[in-house]
C-alpha cells in the first residue's frame, strides 16, 4: 500500500489493471454469445469472497480515471470471431477477429488474457480448438504475461463411464473421476480434445482448463428450444423421447458464465471441472415441465426409433436429449463463489425460464386487440388480415360458444363407470352446464346470456394459447355493459399484484380499432354481398337494419368506447370510407404501423411487401381486365366491319351471279326455240314408235327413224 500512496500509477498501468482481454470463438453462437456478453459486463475479482489489497488498488484506480477520457471503463475487453460473416457485430464485441485468418487469429490471442473456445455445443469448432491449443502450447515460451485457456467441453465425455458401485446406479460421479471417463459412442473426439488441452498446460505462463458442462439452458434456450417453441405454438402435446427416465445433467448458461469467470479470478489448481446444477432431472419431468407452465400440459412419449426419424432433429442434440448419467460439481459448489441463478435445476426454476425465454425472444408481451365498429364494416375481413400478419388468434363469438358446448357435449358422453373422482366430479359439473345451456337458448330465443358467452369467452382468452401468442377479439364487446362483466378482475384467478385492478390486465386489450363508414357506405355493403354469403346468415338487408338500429342505441350514452376510455386503452378511429384500396389494404398498413412488429417466430417482417406485391397484383389483375375488355371491344368492332364487308361483297356475288345467268339464259334462247321446233317433235315420234314396235336394237331404230323422218335433210 506504500507504493499507491507514494506514486500514482501511470495511464498504461490503469489501463492494464482495468482490461482484462478475452477472446473468445465464435461470438455468434449461442454459448459463445451468452458467456461473451456477461462477462463484457462483468467486473474482474467480483467473485473472490474477500476484498484484497488488489480491490483497495481498484477503487484508487477508479478514482484516479474518473477524469481521465483516454483510459477506457470496460473492466473486460472482448475480441473474438463469428462463426457467420454476416452476423451483426454485438456492441459489447471491441473487435471481430476475421475467422478464415489463422494469423489474425493467433496475433488476437497472443494479445488477450483469457482464450476461450466451445466443442461441447460447438461440433463445427473442433478442428480450429485443436489448433488453437497446440499453437498456443508451442507459444507459450514467448508469453509476457498469463494466459488462460478454457475449453468448454460437455458431459457427453462422461456418458460410458462405468458406475462406481454397479450395484448403487443413483451413486454420483464427479471431477475426482475425470481419469475414468468413458465417452458417447460419438463424442470420442471431444475426449481427445479435452486430454491434448490438459497436457497443454504451462505452470508458468499458460495454464489450461477444461469445463465438462451438463447441457445448457436458459435465456434464448439452444439444446431446448424445441420444446420451448412447440409449447409456446401450442403444440397438442410435447414429444419426449422414450420412457423420459434417464437423469440429464444440465446448467444455466449464466451459472456457466459464473463458473467462467471464477476460473478467470481464481485460476484454480484443478483443471478439470465439472459444470452441473444439482437438479439431477430426468427428460420426463423437464417436458411435462414446460408443456405445463408454457403449452398444453400434454406429453406425446415416442419411441427413440421414430425420433431419429425426425430430418430436424440433429443426431449430436439427439444424443445429448437421451443421456443418462448422474453426475456432479463439486469443487464448484465448495469452492467457489457463485450467485446461481438455478441451483436447484430446470424444472423447479421453469417459471423463470419460461419468462427469460419470452424476454430474449421477443414473446414477452403478446398483441392484444379488439375490432370494433358498425354491423357490415369489414371487422371480420380486417380481424383476418390481421391474425395471418401477427399470427395470433382470431376470436369470435360463434366459434367460442360452438366450442365450449362441443367439449361440454364430448364430456357429458363419457362414461362414467370409466372415470375417476376427480373427473367424475367435473363430469357432474359438465352435464348440468349443459343442461342449463340447453334451457337458456330455448328461452332467450335461440341465444345465450351474456353471463355464459362472458365465461367461454374469458376461458378462451385465458388459455395458454392467447397468453403466448396474442388475440384479436372480432366485434365483442358491443356494450359498456358487457365490456364490464366480460373484462373484470377475478382476484382468485390473478396475482396479489393485480387485486387492486378493476379489470383483469391478462385478458384486457392493448389497443381497439374502430372501423367507422356511414350507414349508405354499410348498406351499399350488404347489398353487393354475393348471394352464397347472404343465404342463411343475418346479413340480409332486413337483418342488416335490425343490427345497425341495436348498433346506434347502443352508442347514444354510455358506450363501449367509455368503458375502453375509462381505463386509458387506445382506441384509434379509422374511417373506410376514405380507404379506396381493395379489401382496405391502406388500413390494414395504418394498423400495422400502429401496432409495430409481430412478435412471433415466423416472423412476418415482409407481411408489407406481401401487401403492397398483393396490391400490385390486384393492380395488374385490374388493367389486365381492362387490356382485356378493350381488346374484346375492339375485336368485336373489327369482327362487325369484316361483317359488314363481307355481307357487301356477298351481295354484289349474287348479284353478279344473278346477271351472269341472266346473261346465259339470254344467249342460249335461240337454241332452246331451234330445238323445241326442230328436233323434239321427231324426237318424240321416235321414242313413241320405238315403244310401239319395240325393236331388238332400241337405238338403232331410234337413230334410223330419226334419219327418216328429219325435215331437214332430203332421202335421195
């Protein structure tokens, strides 16, 4: 402590004291991502258990740069590569270190203090950590200062190990055993990894470690994402790979991070570390976990055969999802200083995963909406154009009820010999809802009190689907009223935190869209519906008139609008008649800027340029009918002119053909009189004679009496 008093450090020693550079392999992966950034925000020695004259050192330091802009604040400093070049550079990475470039590469981690690669979750990393090792090794006699290289390996090097006790398989291994272990079938390069990072070790200036870690959770989630997706999709049931029995080792990828950075703190004699909670959970329960708290609660057990079958299932993540092995960190736990985010595992943390895993994937808050307006607006048309952009649920009032009377009538026809107490009891409760159901439409004209079309409704707005993914409530509420009954907070089905609430914060919509148009835009509306959807619906013009009546009685006072009003909900107008696009396009993108981004895995980013290649679509469909209509119609014009034409030129051909004949018949006169008076009459005589006479030779006698009897020529 005499030397800080009697000299001030210099700008290069501050510096030194508050850098500690790491780099670390592909910053883009998951792992390399998540520990890259906590430790950017993490601050060196933070997990010694007691202050040292270093700390005392620190705080001066601090003091002594709090004027000084040259001295960076950063107490790590990361460099590191992306495993893909067209990743976004973090904020939190000081320098990309181009990948393809060993020399790049080496210069990097000759530079920095803490060198950390991953082949556990990695597999595409293997080859460059063997390099990076061996080089490093053969380095190391150069090295100015310390280095520490970490290898983030996994369990799988553990899988085959043989039991300490065959005849106690619940007995734990642990990081005394490392020398025994027996990889997965298709995990023996990892080993070899591991044993040439360990013999890499230098005392002096380059010391290795080698992290075994239990498959990795948490935040975005990587190795569980499947699950966490399919349930958040609300998948029917979630799929869990044979029996679920086998023990998976596993640990938060902040605990890891923990772990990493006491490595880094305390450089610890032991170089072999185990990293693993205490959970020791097996598959079963870490499914019916999730599928509980984030889908259905429904498990679907398929066999191992049929999952390898599965082209999207990876085999390394398949081999790691039926591990069984029971294993454990002890020197961790005994002796290092870790405030774990889950100890106790997965499963008895879900509720927090569940809500990391919203948060780092953009789900935590789902899109709420209510569309509202008159009777024929195009609520429903818009709801839908809606729901496919945001992909969440388009609620309706007919489909509710048709749905919960359908599972009330599925239940009541059960049997009851087959149930249990538990259902039997809710059977009971099903078969009287029914009945009284059935009572109340017949009463009410064919309908159902709002008090039963309030409890489905909230029950659908309830369920684990709307709460992930979102709703759009389509033209429900209608009044003040029913908006109140519907909307109230229920405290027994709410947190202490919401009992002071009027309204129930879960199901109450974000946003309301009102579609305004005036009442001849509505009934020009109704009266240019096809008669497919008019038939059998009350979008008859006399059931259009009876609604829009009941529509502006209920808008006079107090009306739905106040209620939203009352409770500082957004309620934003949009009047189409002023939308001259097909099918309210230019609405559809004003709502959607209104309401940002989807926030849902397939992401609908390009929804707008769907809309406007739609719109343009329906543009050039619009000028092709024209092209169209105009090419018929002159086709038609030229058609009649070539008809005309050739109804003159038909013309003038018989008239022609008519003089023609005319013409011949004039010129062969003098022959048909020569021969009606000179040849006929002796022509006929013959014949008659030839009958009377009737001569073996016809013609001959014909052409002798002829020869005889012509006038003309005289018998010498």
């Amino acid at each position: 402590m005499q030397n800080i008093e009697e000299k001030s450090p210099s700008i290069e020693d501050i510096r030194s004291k508050l850098l500690i550079r790491v780099f670390i392999n592909n910053c883009d992966t998951y792992i390399g991502h998540n520990i890259a950034e906590i430790i950017a925000n993490a601050i060196p020695q933070a997990t010694l258990k007691e202050a040292t004259e270093l700390d005392e050192v620190n705080s001066q330091i601090e003091e002594i740069t709090d004027n000084v802009s040259s001295v960076t604040t950063d107490s790590f400093e990361i460099i590191g590569t992306l495993k893909n070049p067209l990743s976004v550079k973090p904020s939190w990475l000081c320098k990309v270190i181009e990948s393809d470039d060993p020399d790049e590469i080496l210069s990097a981690m000759k530079a920095s203090d803490v060198i950390i690669y991953d082949i556990g979750e990695d597999f595409d990393a293997l080859d460059q950590t063997l390099w990076a090792v061996t080089i490093l090794k053969s380095e190391a006699p150069t090295f100015e200062t310390l280095k520490l290289f970490i290898c983030l390996s996994t369990i799988m090097t553990w899988v085959k190990t043989k039991p300490l006790d065959p005849y106690d398989r619940e007995l734990t291994l642990s990081e005394e055993d490392f020398k025994r272990r027996i990889p997965h079938p298709n995990f023996h390069r990892q080993l070899q990894i591991e044993k040439c990072v360990m013999a890499s070790s230098n005392k002096e200036n380059f010391i290795t470690y080698v992290l075994a870690c239990g498959l990795v959770y948490g935040h975005e989630e990587n190795i569980f994402h499947y699950l966490f997706k399919d349930a958040w999709l609300s998948k029917q049931a979630l799929d869990c790979y044979g029996n679920g029995r086998n023990v998976i080792p596993t640990i938060h990828v902040k605990d890891l991070t923990s772990i990493v950075l006491n490595v880094i703190d305390r450089k610890p004699k032991i170089r072999y570390l185990v990293a693993v909670d205490n959970s020791n959970n097996n598959l079963k329960e870490i499914v019916k976990s999730i599928s509980y708290y984030l889908g259905t609660g429904k498990v679907n057990y398929i066999s191992k055969e049929d999952a390898l079958l599965n082209e999207s299932l990876p085999q390394n993540e398949f081999d790691k999802i039926v591990v069984n092995l029971r294993i454990e960190g002890i020197y961790i736990k005994e002796h290092m200083n870790i405030e774990w985010v889950a100890l106790s595992g997965m499963v008895d943390n879900m509720k927090k995963m569940i809500k990391e895993f919203k948060e780092y994937r953009n789900l935590s808050k789902p899109i709420k909406i209510c569309v509202l307006g008159p009777p024929a607006v195009g609520k429903s048309k818009i709801s839908q154009q809606l729901t496919e952009y945001y992909h969440i649920h388009h609620i309706t009032i007919g489909e509710v009820i048709s749905e919960a009377v359908e599972n009330l009538e599925q239940s009541a026809a059960r049997s009851e010999s087959e149930l249990s107490e538990r259902e039997h009891e809710q059977y009971n409760q099903d078969k009287e809802l029914l009945e009284a159901l059935k009572e109340n439409k017949e009463n009410n004209n064919n309908r159902y009190d709002d008090h039963y079309v309030h409890r489905f409704l909230r029950k659908k707005l309830k369920s684990m689907s709307c709460k992930n993914q979102g709703f759009i409530l389509d033209g429900y509420p209608k009044t003040f009223s029913q908006a109140q009954d519907l909307f109230a907070n229920d405290s027994d089905e709410n947190t202490n935190e919401n009992d002071n609430l009027d309204y129930d914060p879960e199901i109450m919509p974000d946003n309301v869209i009102w579609l305004d148009a005036n009442d001849d835009y509505l009934r020009n509306r109704i009266l240019n519906l096809p008669e497919k959807v008019v038939r059998g619906s009350h979008s008859t013009e006399e059931g259009f008139l009876r609604r829009l009546v009941k529509f502006h009685e209920d808008n006079l006072d107090e009306t739905v609008q106040h209620y939203f009003d009352d409770y500082a909900v957004r309620v934003d107008h949009y009047d189409l008649t002023q939308d001259p696009s097909d099918n309210s396009h230019k609405t559809i993108r004003t709502i959607i800027e209104l309401l940002g981004a989807p926030r849902h895995y397939e992401k609908s980013e390009h929804y707008l340029t769907l809309l406007a290649e739609k719109e343009a679509r329906e543009t050039m469909a619009k000028k092709e009918n024209l092209r169209r209509l105009q090419m018929e119609k002159e086709r038609k014009v030229i058609e009649e002119r070539e008809q005309i034409k050739y109804d003159i030129w038909k013309s003038n051909k018989e008239r022609d053909i008519a003089q023609e004949k005319e013409a011949l018949d004039d010129r062969s006169l003098p022959i048909k009189r020569y021969l009606m008076r000179h040849v006929l009459p002796t022509l006929t005589q013959g014949l008659i004679e030839c009958c009377r006479h009737r001569p073996d030779d016809p013609i001959d006698y014909l052409a002798e009496f002829i020869f005889k009897n012509n006038p003309e020529i005289d018998i010498i």
